[in-house]
C-alpha cells in the first residue's frame, strides 16, 4: 500500500511560511493522511503558545481540502528545528530530532501510554533539516508547568509512565536501537557535562539568593563529578524513558483522568527513576513536594510492580530518584546559564524550573547519591 502512495516532498520547512498548500498537500499524501485525488485548497498559518521552544519553533496549520467530505485533520500543529544557532547545534549533536522521528516511526504503536498522533515526519540530520507534522490536541488542554502540577495530574502522570517503563522493561531490542543514547553515551559525555559547567558562573553570581548556598553548593559538587554521575546513571538504565516528563508535554481534562503524551525529542535509555525525578524537579511545586512527595514515588513504584516488573525494589527505585535529582540539575541550568529561552513565558519557565529542580536535591537528601 505505502508503495501507491506519491513521494514525500524535495523540501523541508525552515520557517512555518514556508509550508504552503501545495508543499502539504505532499507531505500528508506521502504519509497517507490525504488519497491522491484530494489535495490542501488552503491552510492559514497560527502562531501557537510562544511560538519557540528550546529547541524547536511550533506553529498552527489551519487547512481546507478540495474534498469537503474528507476525515482528514483540519488542524494540526508544526515542529521544525529552532532558528537559535547554538540551541539548534547543541539539538543535532544529542540527536533530539532524530529520537523524535524514530519514536513516531517504530516505537510510539509499541508503547502503551496514550500519545499525539503524527502525520508526517521527515528529516535531513546531515543539513540540519527536521519536520514533524501532529495532530493538534483539541480535545484537552496542555499542563499549566508555570503555575506547577495538581495532585490529580501527577498521579495520573505517574500511573502512565509507570505502564510505560513496564512495556519496555529489560527489553532486548533497546541495544538494537543505535539512535537511543544512555545518559554516558559519547556525544551525552561531549556536551552535557559542559552545559552544567557553563552555566555555574551565572547561578553563582546571581541564584544564591533564590536557591540559598546550600543548592548552589551542591551545585558545584555535582558540575565537579557530572561525568561519574552520567555514568552511574546509565548504569542503572533498564527501559525506555521517556526523558521530558514535564507538564508542557502532557495534555489532560478537567479532572485528570484523561491524559495524552506529547514531545518525544529526549527518549534515553535509563532508570524508570529518571522520568519520575523529571516530572517532580520540572512541574511540582515545593509544597506540594513537602505535602505529597514520598507517597507519590510510593504510588509509582507500586503500579510498576503491578505492571509485572518485580525485580526492583523500593530502596533501589529511592537510591536512583536521589541520583537523578544530581543529573536532572542540569537541565534547569541550561535555562538560566546559556539557552535562549526565547519570549517572556520561557524566562519565567526557566525561573520556576530552577527553584523546583534544585530545592528537591535538598529537600531528598540527594547528597548521600553524590
């Protein structure tokens, strides 16, 4: 069937003015979104949240068809690579575009948490050229990771990734995937440890007041032996993470019981632990933390055990969320120390990320990890 269909388009998009009618129109016959006798009539560009990420820049397709009888999506969302020079070289040498293209290709029917749909996907790593076309998610509402996680969604979240972890437990064919990085794998080694480092002298001069010494002093430590850390980590890897387990990457309802994953850029191979430490440095306030922190890591580990994993332990599972509060400090670093965060709301973000993710080394005595 897929020989039948036309070849995908010659091009790729470098700005969302550059996907018109007719370049769609191949692009979702190629992927069989569209039959061959029905073509895009007309599409209007919508910029979409703040437009840019760190690493990628996003914008709402609006489209018309010739054929007023056809299923197809009338609303989707674009991805293409940011237009952010450093940001962009720091994407294509962790190879995010490719994790993301490869997750919709072989792996997103094989794992069983709900996920957006993709209608099409191309890139070109050599020339820097990554599209990705998804469904748009109209029927829930994105993560509010400003204003932080409710209880309900990260107990949803939680139970989610904990059926995730479980499918792709141990599983022999994740040493056949040579795209899906660990956390010490060489070109993890040649650029992370250098974008905690780089970004130090920043939360130095100017975080102490907002994290205390304390933090920023771990801080250090942890940018001291990052490499030990990233290769502990990766020893610990046993599934399939999804690697950017954060509020912006999941959508729910109103009450937390439906929920869908989105954003796929960070697969790694690593400790279940890693997703879970993610989404509480990433999207759960310090109160919440303090309230509901040790039961919502006790309720995860509980359905992964429920899911069939039964051999790891609790004290294992809290010996890697520790080690994975050191790790995960880089992230938020990143933020504040050297990526452009593009409008207002991602400097607020990267404000709101940074107090989560380093009070919870402290507030979980992750110092004992180092």
């Amino acid at each position: 069937m897929n020989a039948q269909r036309p070849p995908k388009p010659l091009t790729r998009p470098a700005t969302p003015k550059d996907v018109t009618a007719t370049w769609l129109t191949k692009a979702l016959q190629s992927s069989g979104v569209i039959p061959p006798d029905v073509e895009v009539a007309s599409l209007r560009h919508e910029p979409l949240g703040g437009g840019t990420g760190v690493f990628g820049v996003l914008a709402r397709l609006v489209v018309d068809y010739t054929e007023t009888t056809t299923t197809a999506p009338t609303r989707m969302v674009l991805k293409i690579p940011t237009a952010a020079p450093e940001n962009k070289n720091v994407a294509l040498a962790l190879g995010i575009y490719v994790r993301e293209t490869y997750f919709f290709n072989e792996l997103a029917a094989r794992t069983p948490v709900p996920s957006v749909r993709c209608l099409y996907a191309d890139m070109d790593i050599a020339a820097g050229e990554f599209v990705l076309i998804i469904d748009e998610v109209a029927h829930l509402t994105v993560g509010d990771q400003l204003n932080g996680a409710t209880v309900p969604q990260l107990e949803r979240t939680l139970k989610e990734i904990a059926k995730w972890h479980a499918a792709w437990w141990e599983h022999s064919d994740l040493d056949t995937f040579d795209w899906l990085p660990t956390n010490d794998s060489p070109i993890q080694l040649a650029v992370v440890p250098g974008i905690m480092r780089g970004a130090m002298p920043v939360i130095e001069a100017d975080w102490i007041p907002r994290l205390g010494e304390e933090a920023v002093a771990l801080g250090r430590d942890v940018a001291d032996k990052f490499e030990e850390i990233m290769a502990r980590s990766s020893a610990a890897a046993r599934t399939l993470c999804h690697g950017d387990v954060r509020l912006e990457n999941v959508f729910f309802n109103a009450d937390a019981s439906d929920i869908m994953f989105i954003d796929f850029q960070m697969l790694v191979k690593g400790t279940p632990a890693q997703d879970v430490q993610y989404l509480f440095g990433s999207s759960m306030d310090p109160e919440v933390w303090d309230k509901e922190g040790m039961r919502l890591l006790e309720l995860y580990h509980n359905e992964l055990v429920a899911q069939g994993v039964t051999n790891y332990s609790w004290d294992t599972f809290w010996s890697e969320f520790q080690l994975q509060c050191l790790w995960a400090m880089v992230a938020p670093a990143s933020t504040v120390g050297g990526f452009d965060m593009g409008d207002d709301k991602g400097k607020q973000l990267a404000e709101r990320w940074m107090t989560r993710g380093w009070y919870l080394p402290i507030a979980a005595n992750a110092r004992q990890a180092l």
